[in-house]
C-alpha cells in the first residue's frame, strides 16, 4: 500500500510540476507550450515504465518461476 501512495505522489508532483511550468511558459513566451506538451508527455512515458518495471520486479519477487 505504501508503495502505491509513493507512486501516486510521483505521478501528482508531476503533474502539478507541469503545470506550473506551462503557466509560467504561456506567460512568458508562448512558443514555449507545444515543445513543453511534448517533454511533459515524455516524463509522464517515462514514469510510467520506470513503475511498470518496479511493478513486474515486485511480482516476481512475490512469484518466481518454478
């Protein structure tokens, strides 16, 4: 369970992390935003695998095979 608040909190910061920075890109120069979209899409691809490959550790260490 620990676990699963540990990634949520991951995928929340950055999330929020994002956002803040989209804002502040839209403020400042707004060709900033697509190149941005797309780095964003990236992490949160990123994340993703890296708790995929946490997860399928975890599963294999609960059942190995025979």
């Amino acid at each position: 369970m620990n676990e699963a608040l540990d990634w949520s909190g991951r995928y929340l910061a950055l999330a929020t992390t994002s956002v803040a920075v989209t804002v502040l890109a839209w403020t400042v120069e707004r060709g900033l935003v697509v190149p941005l979209a797309l780095a964003t899409a990236a992490a949160f691809a990123a994340l993703a695998l890296l708790h995929a490959r946490a997860s399928e550790g975890r599963l294999r260490k609960a059942n190995p095979d025979p």
